[in-house]
C-alpha cells in the first residue's frame, strides 16, 4: 500500500473510531512526519484527500481539524469503512497476505450467477489468508472477472487487491451484499487460522459492485469465530 494512502487510512479510521472528535485539532504536519515516518509531500497528499472525503478541514494559521460531522454521517462512515479491505481498516498494522492459491479458471454456473453473467467467462480464482500483525485472521476465496479487472498478479494480490482496482484501474468501488452465517469450521480451516478442532466458524459471503453497478467480485471469506465483528447501523424514518 502507497505510503500517503496508509496514513490516510489510519487518520480516517481515527476519526471513524472516535479517538479525534469533531473539531479535534489534528497533529501539526511536522509531529505527522515524525510519526509515519514520512515526507512533508507524502502527509500532504494524505491530509487532502481527507479534505476532499470531507472528513477534516485545514484552517490557515490555525491548523487541521477535524469536521463536525453528525452522528448519523460518523455510522454510514463506519459501515462504508467495512468495505474498504483489510488493507484499509487495519491501517495502524501489518497486513500481509499468504497467497494458496492463484489462478484462472472458467465460469461455474453459481460464480456466473452470483456475478451476473450471462455466459461462461475467465475468472481469477484467488485463496489468501490474511495476516494481521503475524496472525492468521481470515481465509478469502475470491472470483472476479478477467475481463474487468485487468491484469491482476500474484504480486498484487499479495497487498491490496481493493488499493489496485480503485488507485491503479481507476474503477470505484461502489457497495456489497454480504451474507454472515456460522458452521463448525473444517480442519483444513483451523488449522490455516490456528484456531482448536472442533471450533465454529463465521462465513462471509460478499458480492461486490463497482459506483457504476457492473459486479467486480465474488467472496467466501473464512473467519475465526473469536477474530470477528460485525457492525452495522439500523434507521427508523418517520
């Protein structure tokens, strides 16, 4: 993950959290690049695309802060974080990827089904464990077509695969349908995730769509059942 984009991530996730409230003065760009350890350009770059997400706003001569933003903007912002990967929400740590298994593969009927697709066609097939700070934290099964994400590697896979399609494809992605159930988790599965024989285990399914509606992504996302948590926002209009 670019550098600016690490920082970005984890001042959001900040804000998201609640560690800087509304109208939080933020730390002067000299303590920020002493903190990631990054250039004057890099936390530049970092903090405009906060202004331009509408998170902060610079004040000349008096600093950063952070915007006052509702309650009910800070829940959307958390449920729209859950979206942007691994790579994203665990900003402040070291995401690295395991890779199982990598490759192309033809259309099933269910994948072209869940993937909307009127004819058999190229999919990438990618298995990864995701390791957070060194430990095992999810099993991803992922499908996405060939013809729409364009020259995805074994390399990119092994970062963030969300960071390549948004920054380097230029696509936007735009939601997902997720479905969360729990079954009792194989022994090839602890065993990927260190967890006991016998433990449950909590799947993921998610369909993923681009701002435009085109769907990019098929997942099976395998995770311990003491390694997640899901949140989400109910509203009630009048």
């Amino acid at each position: 993950m670019n550098k600016y984009a690490k920082i970005r991530n984890d001042v959001r996730n900040k804000i998201i959290s609640g560690k800087y409230k509304p109208g939080t003065l933020l730390p002067k760009e000299s303590e920020m690049i002493m903190k990631y350890s990054a250039s004057k350009l890099t936390i530049k770059k970092a903090m405009d695309e906060l202004v331009n997400e509408g998170l902060i706003v610079k004040r000349r001569g008096s600093g950063t802060f952070v915007k006052g933003l509702s309650t009910e903007d800070i829940e959307k912002l958390k449920v729209v974080n859950q979206f942007q990967g691994s790579s994203a929400f665990f900003a402040d740590k070291v995401v690295e990827s395991r890779i199982l298994v990598f490759e192309v593969v033809k259309s099933e009927p269910e994948i072209m089904e869940r993937l909307g697709l009127s004819e058999v066609s190229d999919l990438y097939h990618v298995v990864r464990t995701r390791l957070i700070d060194g430990e095992p934290y999810v099993i991803e099964s992922i499908y996405m077509p060939v013809d729409l994400i364009k020259n995805l590697t074994f390399e990119i896979c092994s970062g963030s695969i969300y960071e390549y399609i948004e920054d380097e494809l230029g696509l936007t992605i735009g939601s997902a349908h997720r479905r969360i159930e729990a079954r009792k988790g194989t022994d090839e599965e602890l065993t990927e995730l260190g967890g006991e024989f016998g433990d449950p285990i909590v799947l993921v399914s998610q369909v993923g769509y681009l701002s435009d509606g085109r769907t990019f992504e098929f997942s099976t996302n395998v995770h311990r059942y003491d390694k997640y948590a899901f949140e989400t926002v109910l509203m009630h209009k009048n």
